[in-house]
C-alpha cells in the first residue's frame, strides 16, 4: 500500500520516472494510476502538470518558477505571497525565500520585505562577495579615464549555461526531497543533464559537478 501512495503522489510525473523512485516497473504503476481512476499517459505528464503545457508551471533561468496565466506569467513566490497578504504587491516590495531555495514556495518559507534595500540588509550583511582572479585583478586599477574597472560576472555565465536553474532544482531535490510539490514539473530539468531523480548518488555528483565549474570560472 505505501507503493500505491506513492505512486498516486507523484502522478503528475510520466510513469518512466516514477518506476525508479518508488521502485516498481513502469507496467506496475500504469496498473496502479488506471486502477484509482488517474488519467496518466505513458510518455508524458497531462494538461497543466506537463511542462510543454503553455498554461503549466516552468522555471525560469533564474531558477524561479513561473506560472502562465491569461495573458502573461506571473512569479509564484510572488502569487503566493499577494495570497497570503491578501492584496497586490506593490512594484518595490521584495519576496525572499528563507532556506535560500528559490522554488520551494511553500508559504512558510516566504518573507516579506518593504524594498530591496531591506532585503539586503537582512540578507547579505556579513557576507563576503564572490570575485574572479581577473575580477580581483582589476579590483584598485584604473582606465585612462580615470574609471574603476569592475570585477568580472560570472553570474550571467552559469545562467546562460542553466546552471542557475539547475542548481535550485538540484538544491530542492537533495535538501527537500525529490517527492516535495515544489519539484512539480521540474524533473526534466534533471533527466535533460543525464542526472537520475530517483539516485542521490547521481544528483549529489551533479551537484559537485556545478560547484567544481563555479569554481573554474571564478579563476578566469
């Protein structure tokens, strides 16, 4: 029975995928899903559970989950805050995620701050920047203008690459779980970079992987 529970949990996912978490063949949790009366088919998710879906839910290279909605997307982490308030957000207003995850939206782990400026101040007071040695480099010297050079961003970089996503969705999978509703839709993300959702194994070595390369382009 805890195989069926499982199986009905993570019914949004096609049943390839769900065959190596819960342990069971694809046939199997078919069998399961067509038997509680859950319109499943073989290859994909369905309707606004299936990320191809132009109304479903994505992840945006930022790493924060989008909702599509008539006539544009919305930020969940903001949707679900103007819920929880019970009003709009206005422009200037900042939704921070307290365990740092960008797509665990769960309203526990919201918090609201007035500005950006308040958001900083509770977030990165204390912390020291990240530089690459050509940023460091440059840190002191000066153009023939007279103008400070600026350190090299390596944040544009990851995120070109995906790795911004999909070090959030990594983060999820390993610190939440990979069942936990905030991974709604986001598995392919993983099985796209030849990472296995149901191995720890597989997404800690991704996850090493991700952080040897943050490592790389900070010594450009």
């Amino acid at each position: 029975m805890s195989h069926v529970k499982q199986i009905l949990s993570l019914a949004h996912l096609p049943s390839t995928q769900i065959a190596p978490i819960v342990g069971c063949s694809a046939r199997y949790v078919r069998k399961v899903l067509v038997k509680y009366g859950v319109s499943h088919p073989v290859g994909a998710p369905f309707g606004d559970r299936n990320h191809s879906w132009v109304g479903g839910r994505m992840v945006d290279l930022d790493g924060y989950v989008l909702l599509q909605t008539k006539p544009s997307r919305v930020s969940e982490h903001r949707a679900v805050m103007e819920s929880m308030i019970s009003r709009p957000l206005t422009l200037l207003e900042v939704v921070d995620h307290i365990d740092g995850i960008t797509i665990h939206n769960d309203p526990s782990n919201l918090r609201l701050f007035a500005s950006n400026g308040e958001h900083l101040a509770a977030t990165i007071t204390g912390h020291s920047k990240n530089f690459s040695v050509s940023g460091l480099a440059n840190i002191g010297k000066r153009t023939d203008l007279g103008e400070a050079l600026v350190p090299v961003d390596t944040y544009h970089l990851r995120k070109k690459r995906g790795d911004v996503r999909l070090l959030a969705i990594l983060r999820a999978s390993l610190e939440l779980g990979i069942t936990h509703p905030c991974l709604l839709g986001t598995t392919h993300w993983l099985t796209q970079n030849g990472i296995d959702p149901a191995s720890r194994h597989s997404l800690e070595l991704a996850w090493g992987d991700l952080m040897n390369r943050y490592e790389l382009d900070l010594q450009q």
